[in-house]
C-alpha cells in the first residue's frame, strides 16, 4: 500500500510540473508606429518565462528573429509576472518588465523610475 501511495504522488507530481504556464505559446504585439508588429514564444527558461521574437510582420527589420525579448519573468498568481525585463526593438533598450495575462490578451509593460513610468502594450494569442 505505501508503494502504491508514493506511485501515485509521485505521478501527481510530475504531472503537474509538465503543465505549461498558461502565458506559454506564441503572441502577436501591437503594430508599431510603421504598423509593423513582431509574433513572441513565450515559454519556460529553467524556473523563469522568457520569451523569443519568431516573426517580423511589416518591417524589413528580420535581423531580430530569434532575439530573445522577454527574459527572466516569474508567475506571480492570477496572471501576474515580474520580476523580469523586457528589450523594446524600436530603442534597443532594455527595461524592468511586468506582464499580466487576461484569456487571450497579455498586456506587456516596460518600466523605469522603480515602476513609476512604464510604456505598455496589449498583445493577442496566436
């Protein structure tokens, strides 16, 4: 019996560490001021989310595919991340970032001035 209970808990455990956070998959951001937009993978990176441009829509910009945009975000709970930062293409800086994640939206911000000023932008699920 105390065999059949370590199976079962130990099923239960690796079954819930191969659930993919529900931020995980692909993402379509808002077109930029040329209308161009960028297609993002987010997924697991060790314990943290990261996420990697793998399309360039309506930008002859394709040198960023592959770049990784998103690095080092933790889930907060109910559809909170922080912790990570994000790289804004168009300025080629890198910012403190929080996402919060709402069905099939996720709204994606960049921040400064210890989260007091952060420029944002809603992306769609692919």
């Amino acid at each position: 019996m105390k065999r059949l209970f370590a199976a079962a808990a130990g099923l239960v455990l690796v079954a819930g560490s191969a659930m993919a956070d529900p931020v995980h998959g692909t993402w379509k951001s808002q077109p930029g001021e040329s209308g161009g937009y960028i297609h993002v993978k987010i997924s697991a990176c060790g314990s943290s989310i990261c996420g990697k441009i793998t399309k360039v829509v309506g930008n002859d910009n394709t040198s960023i595919v592959g770049r990784s945009i998103i690095k080092g975000m933790k889930a907060k709970g109910n559809g909170s991340y922080s912790g990570g930062t994000i790289w804004a293409p168009d300025t080629d800086k890198t910012f403190k970032s929080k996402m919060s994640l709402s069905g099939n939206r996720l709204k994606v911000s960049g921040c400064v001035a210890g989260g007091l000023i952060c420029r944002s932008q809603t992306w769609s699920r692919l």
